[in-house]
C-alpha cells in the first residue's frame, strides 16, 4: 500500500481507520481499529457504509475493496464473508472443516486479515470462549494511530452490535 488516504468514522469505544488508495478506482485497502477518539473524517462511500453497519441499518460491507487474492488465507476469509452472516458466529474448527485445513492455520487468517469488518473475523470464536481479536496490535507502523488495541473489547463489542453474544 503506497499512497493511502485514511478516513476515521468513531463509535463509543473508539474509532475504525479505512486506509483507500489514492488512485481514480478508489478502493479500501485496510482497516484498522482504535482505542483513541480520533477526529472524525468527511462522508464519504467508505464512511457511511460503517456508520451504517455501526448504526445497524446494514448488515454487510460492500464497498471496493482491494487484498491479495488467490492465497490460501484469502480463501478462509472469502468463505468466512460467503458462510457466515451477520448475527451468526462459527468456531474455528468449523471454518477449518469448511476450508479443509486447520484450526490455526484459520487463527492465522484471522490474524492477518486486513480488511475486518468486510471479512467479519470478529464472528470466528474458539469452542469454549470468543478466542482472540487483535492479539497483535492492528495499528502499523505507518498508521494514523499508534497505540495497540483492546482487541477483546472490539470483539465484544462488534459480536454485541450484531447480537452474537
């Protein structure tokens, strides 16, 4: 990603960082999360369709997006977005059955995917409890925030929304 402008849409937890390529097909090109109430950016299709989803009047992404397709991870996340919508949730065993692989080989996936919320990692939780979110910290080192995150809190908070949990 070279040339990115970021837009900022805040909620009450924080804010949701959409990293766009600057060229004439604008496209989403990472997102990230925020514990920092940063200021919020003019409306724009990228904007209103998480504010729209925040507010509950929509129930997925759809905006251009652009990530490395034809990889094993990409694959995960597509049948992640095809299979399992809104308000629903799957472990990880079951979207590793679905995609014929392992557990964590979905972890990882998960882990590296660039687009939450148009891929809903938030909705993959482990047997017995939610699982991880953000273990990492989401926020790069070229990011408009550089604090790490609360990844548990957003996962919460995005399987509350949804009433996953």
């Amino acid at each position: 990603m070279h040339n990115s402008e970021i837009f900022v849409v805040r909620c009450e937890i924080g804010s949701i960082l959409i990293y766009c390529s600057t060229s004439e097909e604008r496209v989403c090109e990472r997102i990230e999360f925020s514990d920092e109430q940063l200021e919020e950016t003019a409306e724009n299709i990228f904007t209103s369709q998480i504010k729209e989803y925040l507010n509950g009047s929509i129930k997925v992404i759809d905006f251009p997006v652009s990530y490395k397709k034809d990889t094993k991870f990409a694959h995960i996340l597509e049948q992640l977005r095809e299979r399992v919508n809104y308000g629903r949730i799957i472990t990880y065993a079951d979207l590793a059955t679905i995609c014929n692989t392992t557990p964590r080989v979905v972890g990882f996936a998960m882990a590296s995917n660039p687009l939450p919320l148009y891929f809903p990692c938030h909705r993959v939780v482990a047997k017995n409890s939610l699982g991880g979110f953000g273990g990492r910290s989401n926020i790069s080192s070229n990011s408009a925030s550089k604090n790490k995150i609360d990844g548990m809190k957003w996962k919460k908070y995005l399987l509350n929304l949804e009433g996953s949990i």
